[in-house]
C-alpha cells in the first residue's frame, strides 16, 4: 500500500512538473512569437537628459532616462530581455544599418531624408524648438538670427530645421558640432551667437547656467521622437502596438511628467548652488563633480587595458611589417611598404569608423566597440612602429649578424635573440613616445561608444550641464599617466643601460 502511495505521489509530481514545463513552454513560444527573438539591442546616444543619461551617483555606469523607461516598458510588454548600447548620435543610423541593434531610441524625429534609410514608429513624445542664446541678446524669433553665428547638433533634427530657417532668413551662418553640451560651451565662449535646440534640453542647460536664456519658436518642420528600425523591420507593428496601449493608458504621460518635471527641478537646485568660483569672467565649480569623481575614474582601467593591447599587438605587428621591409623577398617588401602608406595616409578616426560599423556587414561578426578600437589601434600604431623599429635594426652594427651567419645561427634565431633586442634597446625612446600617443589617443574610441576617461568627463558634463570642470579633471589624470610612464621608462631606460 506504501509502494502504491509513493507511485501515485511521484506520479502526481512528474504530472505537475510537465504543466509547469508546458506552460513554460507556452509562454516562452508566445514571448518569441511577439518578436521572434528573446532579447532586443538597443543603442542610444547617452549624452541628452532627460531622454537618456548615464546614472553618475556612487559611480554607476547605468544608462536612465525618459526613453529608456519606455523602452524598458515596451521590453516588459513583449516579454523579452533588453539590452542598451551606445553611440554618438550621428552613429546611431550606422548601427541600423550595420545590423549593430535591433532599434534605436534617442529623441529622433522620424524625417523624410531619415525615412530613406530606417523605419519609424509611431511618435510618441512631441517637442519645440528653441533660441539659446546669452542672456540680454534678445534672439527670440528666427528673423533675429540674421547675421548671427548659429549651432546646431549634427544629424538632428534641430540642424535640418535651422538649415530651412537659413534659407528663409538671409545671413545665418550654421555651425555643426557633435554634442550639445559643447554647443553651449561655444555660446558662452562668445564663438556662437546662438542655438537651436530642444526645449527640454534647452530648459535645463539655461537653468543651469542663468547666463543662457531660451525661447520657443515655431516648428518648421516635422516634430516629436520616434523609435528606429532597420528598414523592412518585424518589430515596428509590435512596437506601435505597445506605444498606441501607453498613450492610451497615460502611461506616456506619466513618465514624460516623472522625467521632464525631474529634470528641471534637479537642475534648477543645480542653478541656484551659491559654490561658483568667478575667475575672469568663467565660472569655475569644482565641488559639483566631486559625487562624480568615482565615475571618472572607473575610466582609468579600460584606458590602460586599451592602452596595453594596442602597444603590445601593435609592437608584434611593427616588427612583422619591419622584417618584411627588409626581406630579400620583394614581395613582402611592396607589402609593408604600400601597408604602412595607406594607415600613414588616412586618419585614425575614419580608420576606427570603417572597422566598428563595416565589420558586421562585411564579415557578420558583430564586433565590440573595445575590439574594434584594439584593432584599428593595432593596425595604425604596427605602420608607425614598423619604421621605428626597421630603423633600430639596420642601426644594429653588421658585425653582430655576420657573426651570428658564420656560426651557423639560423636567421629566425638570430633576429629573435641577436638583433631584435639590441634595436629594440635602441629604439626605447621612440617606442615611449608611441605608447604616450596611443594613451593620449585612446580617448578617439570614445567616439564609438567605449567609456573611457574622456567619454566618461564629457558624459557627467552632459549630466551636470557644465563642461569645463570634468574636462579639466581628465585632463589632469591623462597628465598623470603620461608622467607615470615617462617616469617608468626613463627607469627602465637606465637600467638598461647599467647592464650594458
């Protein structure tokens, strides 16, 4: 009877174990059916609050704001996991393009030029546009902007709308820069005359700094944000769907109420604080980064690593391109020599450009933004090195490889244990001097999305609506490492020298 029982029970908990597994199942299949896929990418450009915002406090590294709430929303609501990434804003349509996301959400506006290249939903959050100019300069309609030197952030909105104003309003000189938070710096540093911007972003910045004022035009053109696909995309249909539920509900509303009244209150208290430092006519105030600093500083570790790579793959790279350059074989020689023209030849930023976002498209492999920094670091640093260290070996007395020849040392052995580190001795100072350009250039990577110290500075810049204090501070510690290893290899240099 016992025996019985006991079946009975394990049958009865195999039996509730295959519900669960089913309606698991169940779910699981209706969550994929939604979307076809678990998780959703989506890439973001975090330097525009409130929309979106990196989360400075206690040296968070988490991306918040008005458009990410609603992305977290629509994710719940489709049952699926979401993923943000990001990028500057003018690299937001790339990463469509390339496959790099599966949406993007950054205060777009849906226009007919974008429309060519990525699909829209419906819009969900309208805004103004607005005149931020100093205050007193009395720049409150588009006709005051004749003459006037105006900025404008590349790829929004805001610059296509200026560019109809121009032609409409003789004189107007347009200035295009990448981010907003220098725009206004340009203001207060008298290079611009004005902006046009979105008013609660303009909102923010003017109370931050009560030198800056603004005022609402009227639209001359298309307004409001909408979310980003990739042109033919599934997730458009179930997207309006969900946006349509939380205009309905209020729900849109509601975070639109909890984010936008956030933000001007915040910088609002952030106005009013009496610690300004007026110094020259420029407004110094350190103490309003200092809950930041951590943040800053957790940029420091994948500097160095980025640093560290680059100089090591670079160095195995420079030396391969060397030898090739001094081979017998022609070939090679034509090889390292037309190699070392071209990453010579072209910037470093296109070069960083052309492997994040043609990657995935050329190859499939969606790659990181650390990888694809690493190794275009790694390809234009080995073409630089490769002419140092060449010189390093030819300047290695011929008496040291003839002898090497005449013993019977192989030449693979020979360059390896003779030569490569007799040049390289030689050509320490030089390779420093390398190194101290990747450590400084490490910050170009930032443009692709890595947080490094500068993106980190310019990202509590955006947060705080200043721009000189962060920036100082980076400066300073990219200044302390550049001194800790000219320090470190001046010792290394002299102990080296002591063995000879």
């Amino acid at each position: 009877m016992k025996k019985q029982k006991a079946l009975l029970l394990s049958l009865l908990l195999i039996v509730i174990v295959a519900i669960a597994a089913l309606v698991g199942i169940g779910n699981s299949l209706q969550a994929a059916s939604l979307v076809g896929k678990d998780a959703l990418v989506m890439v973001t450009s975090p330097d525009y609050p409130p929309y979106e915002y990196y989360n400075t406090e206690g040296g968070e590294r988490r991306i918040v704001g008005f458009d990410i709430d609603i992305a977290n929303f629509i994710a719940k609501q489709l049952q699926v996991k979401l993923k943000v990434m990001e990028s500057d804003f003018n690299g937001l349509i790339p990463a469509l393009q390339a496959n790099r996301a599966d949406f993007v959400m950054a205060g777009m506006t849906p226009t007919e030029e974008r429309k060519k290249n990525v699909d829209f939903s419906i819009i969900y959050y309208e805004a103004k546009d607005t005149i931020v100019a100093p205050t007193g300069a009395n720049l409150k309609q588009p006709q005051d902007l004749s003459g006037k030197i105006v900025g404008v952030q590349l790829g929004t909105i805001q610059e296509q709308n200026a560019k109809k104003i121009a032609q409409k309003v003789p004189g107007i000189q347009l200035k295009q820069l990448n981010k907003v938070p220098e725009i206004v710096q340009e203001i207060k540093s008298k290079r611009l005359d004005a902006a046009i911007l979105e008013d609660s972003v303009a909102r923010g910045f003017a109370q931050s700094n009560p030198d800056l004022e603004f005022h609402v035009i009227p639209s001359v053109g298309v307004s409001g944000s909408a979310i980003a696909f990739p042109k033919g995309s599934s997730f458009v249909l179930p997207f309006n769907q969900v946006l349509q539920q939380m205009k309905d509900t209020g729900e849109l509303q509601k975070l639109a109420t909890k984010w936008f009244s956030k933000n001007t209150a915040s910088q609002a208290a952030a106005a009013s604080s009496p610690s300004s430092v007026r110094q020259g006519g420029l407004n110094l105030d350190f103490r309003r980064i200092i809950p930041d600093l951590p943040f800053i500083l957790k940029g420091i570790p994948l500097t160095l690593l980025f640093t560290g790579l680059s100089v090591f793959f670079g160095l195995i790279w420079g030396t391969v391109l060397s030898l090739f350059k001094i081979s017998a074989i022609e070939p090679l020689g034509w090889f390292a020599n037309a190699y070392t023209s071209i990453f010579r030849g072209t910037p470093l930023l296109l070069q960083l450009a052309l492997v994040y976002y043609a990657t995935p498209q050329l190859t499939g492999y969606d790659i990181s933004a650390l990888q694809a920094g690493v190794f275009t670091f790694t390809l234009n640093s080995g073409a630089y090195m490769s002419e140092t260290i060449r010189g390093g070996i030819q300047a290695v007395d011929k008496g040291q490889s003839e002898a090497a020849i005449s013993m019977g040392i192989p030449y693979w052995l020979m360059m390896w244990d003779v030569i490569l580190p007799q040049a390289l001795r030689n050509i320490l100072p030089a390779l420093v001097n390398e190194t101290i350009g990747l450590l400084k250039d490490s910050a170009l990577v930032s443009t692709v999305g890595v947080v490094e110290i500068l993106r980190s500075a310019q990202i509590v810049g955006a947060n705080k609506y200043i721009y000189f204090e962060p920036l100082l501070f980076a400066g300073l510690i990219y200044y302390v490492l550049v001194m800790a290893l000219t320090k470190s290899a001046s010792a290394l240099e002299k102990r080296l020298r002591q063995s000879e």
